[in-house]
C-alpha cells in the first residue's frame, strides 16, 4: 500500500518514541493475557463464521499472528436472529448453560441490539426489554464466573447511508434511519460499560464513518461494506474487528528496522532482530521478526477499498527505513522474492511492508485459512451435531462423532499456532537501473 513519505516517516517516529517510553513488559498492556479462554457472544453478526470471515475470525487470526507466544483461546457463539433475552437459540438461560459456561472463557464480548430494535422506530417499551435484559445478562455471567473480564461492544450499524429505500429488507420508514435507533441503544450500553466498570468498543460510529467515505470514492462499492444494511461483509467486519483490538490495546507494531548502509550499522530495531548486515553494492541482512502482519488479501478489492478508508494501517505497522543510499531506486527481494521497488528518498523516509506481498504476509495468510476453517468445524459440531441431536442424550455414535470434531478442531488449533511462529527471513536491497 502506498502513503506520503512524509506520513509513513511521522508514523515510524512515533512508533519508536512510544515504544523506547514503555518499560521491557510493554505486551502486558495487551488486555489479553497468557492463558485467556475468549468468547464472542452475540447475534448473526457474530456469528458469521459459516459463510466469510466475520470479526471474531480477523480478531483471533490478528492476535495469533501478533502474539504468536501468548496461548489464548477462542470461542465463537454468536447466533443468527437471538437477541438479549432470547432468540432462535433459546433463551439467555438456556443459551448461557449449552454455548457459554461450559467453555469456562476468561473474556467474553457481547454484542446485541439489531434484532433488539425489531427494525422500527424507537419504542420505549422495546427498550426496556433490551435493558432489563441486558442487565439480567451481565449479572448471570458473574454469577457463573465473579472474575470474568467483560467487553460491550456498540451495535454495529444498519447501513441508512449508501442504499436508497426500495432496497431488499429495508425496514418500513424511520425517522432518521434505523441506525438512529442502534446509536440510541449503543449510548445505553456505553452507559452500561460505565456503570459496570466494563470494557467498551464502538461497532458502529466507525464503520458509519467508512460508509460515507465511501459514498464519495466509490458509490457502487460502497453498498457491497452491508450489502443487505444489515450484515457486513467481509471488508466490513475488518473494520469493527480493529476496532474491537483497539479497545483491547493491541500493539500497533509488526516491527520497526532502521539501517544506515553508509556505516554498515543497525540503528534501531524494535519486536525483531537484525544481524549479518552487509553494505556497499550489494545490500542485504538476516531479520528475525517477532510476530508477523495482520493477514489481509489486498488483491480483494472491497478490502483494499476500506483498508483504504479505514484506521487498519494504523495498527498493521512493518517499518523499515534505510540511510546512505546511494543509488536513485531499490528492488525489495525477501527470501529471493521481490516485494517491490522503491526510491531512496521513499526508504530513508521508511515504508510499511505490511500490506506488501511479503513471504511474511503469505505466512500470515496461511494462519487466517486455518482459523477460518477451526471455525467452520465448531460452528457445524454445534449447530449441525451436538445441539440438534442432542448429543449428551443420543447414541454413542453421536457422542463419538462430536469428539471427533473437537480433536479434529484441537489439530487445526494446533497447526494454526505452530503457522503463526515468525522465521528468519533474509532480505536484500537491488539497486534498480536508472
């Protein structure tokens, strides 16, 4: 992805100097920790998983290549039309009991609200059904578990902003739109985080944000971020994941490398290591990352549209800045693969390598494939298996089965993190005939 020199060096700099004012355990800040069991809760929109990448999937794939050393857990238990109190997967209780205690989390965020509105003008006795039950919700969660740690996330919104009227499951006319509805809910769950010394994430002020942006750059591609205003896609859901990570303190920082060629000399590095530097005609070193780039396909042209509109490059920084150049232009080649050529002037400014089609970013999308499948086995163990034949009653068969999906998910876990772990890769700069 291509920025202003000028952009990516202020970026570098203040990612070193934020970084050199934290102390050596600066990964604390994570809110994750080692060990966490994490579990999204919520509606379709959390749930997702069957069809595309929804944000539970960019979220575990983002923290799993960011912290591939921290073991953490994630479960997906979002279901298609629930609600606060009660849905097509049962009622609270019931949902808590079968999808939620008995995967013991550690973290758990929580999103309702589309369906809570029923997709009409606010309704004060409608929202007294989603507050109350909101509110009965927080306090069976502690009951089960006192320590839980709790994220509330704003409900993401109904798209009134790039699609006219006539538009399939568009809802009957609403004064101002049935997003004005969701802020209006989303201002008490906010309120609710408050009161409950809670986390809290905004789903829908930032994704609104992206769809007027798009209005003005692309109004075609702009309705396919909701294609039914009411479901993102895939693009979509990358944006309330980032900003789901951000409320959690994700580290913006792939890794920093700063060179000088001149003297032969690393100057800084920072989440990597840099040794076997050589200078002069030929310039090349050995670098050994600590985590790898968030996984994105930038060939996706929805994703590299709202990466475009969106906060993504501002926590997916791989920086490398290099002095002493001597020739006008450079040839990137990474593990002998050339990840593209830039001038000078452009790397003694520094680049952001994270959105370039580096071996490193192959590896990361290799993570996300798995992630995505893990998620895939659970979602059909659950909805297809365990939960409609009843697996705790049925025949051994059934119960066999069900255990066999859980191994064959625990193998996928298993793979996805040893796809995480960083290598060394050996880079090279070619200069480029004038």
């Amino acid at each position: 992805m291509k920025a202003s020199g000028k952009l990516v060096c202020l970026l570098f700099l203040l990612l070193l100097l934020a970084v050199a004012e934290e102390t050596p355990g600066q990964q604390a800040a994570f809110y994750l920790q080692d060990g966490d069991r994490v579990l999204f809760y919520g509606d379709s929109i959390t749930e997702s998983n069957p069809y595309y990448a929804g944000y539970p999937v960019f979220v575990e794939s983002f923290v799993v290549t960011r912290f591939p050393r921290l073991h953490i857990g994630f479960t997906n238990a979002g279901w298609a039309g629930d609600m606060v109190g009660w849905g097509p997967g049962g009622t609270v209780d019931e949902r808590l009991r079968r999808d939620v205690f008995p995967n013991k989390p550690t973290v758990v965020s929580i999103m309702f609200g589309m369906n809570d509105g029923f997709y009409e003008e606010f309704k004060p006795a409608s929202f007294k059904i989603y507050s109350v039950g909101y509110e009965r919700l927080l306090a069976l969660l502690k009951a089960d578990s006192p320590r839980l740690r709790i994220t509330l996330l704003q409900p993401s919104p109904f798209d009134d902003f790039t699609a006219s009227g006539t538009w399939r499951l568009a809802p009957p006319p609403i004064k101002d739109g049935y997003n004005s509805v969701l802020v209006r809910y989303g201002e008490f769950v906010k309120d609710l985080a408050r009161r409950h010394d809670l986390n809290i994430a905004d789903m829908n002020a930032p994704l609104v944000a992206v769809l007027q942006k798009a209005i003005t750059a692309d109004p075609t591609l702009a309705q396919k971020i909701i294609p039914d205003r009411i479901h993102p896609a895939a693009a979509g859901h990358l944006v309330i994941a980032i900003e789901l990570l951000k409320a959690w303190h994700a580290s913006p920082l792939v890794s920093a490398v700063e060179l000088d060629t001149s003297a032969n000399r690393v100057v800084r590095t920072e989440n990597t290591k840099v040794k076997e530097l050589k200078s002069g005609a030929a310039i090349s070193w050995t670098q050994y990352d600590e985590a790898l780039p968030m996984p994105l396909d930038m060939k996706d042209p929805m994703v590299a549209f709202v990466v475009k509109l969106s906060d993504v490059e501002g926590l997916n920084q791989q920086l490398l800045k290099v002095n002493g150049l001597r020739a006008s232009s450079y040839a990137l080649k990474i593990d002998g693969t050339e990840v593209g050529t830039w001038t000078s002037e452009q790397l003694a400014a520094g680049i952001n390598l994270a959105f370039s089609p580096t071996p490193m970013l192959k590896q990361a999308m290799a993570v996300y494939a798995l992630t995505l499948q893990h998620n895939r086995i659970h979602f059909v163990r659950g909805r297809e298996v365990q939960i409609p034949l009843k697996a705790e009653q049925a025949s051994p068969v059934t119960r066999r089965t069900v255990a066999a999906l859980d191994t064959l998910e625990a193998e996928l876990i298993r793979q996805q993190r040893a796809t995480a772990q960083p290598q060394v890769r050996h880079y090279a700069l070619i200069e480029k005939a004038n």
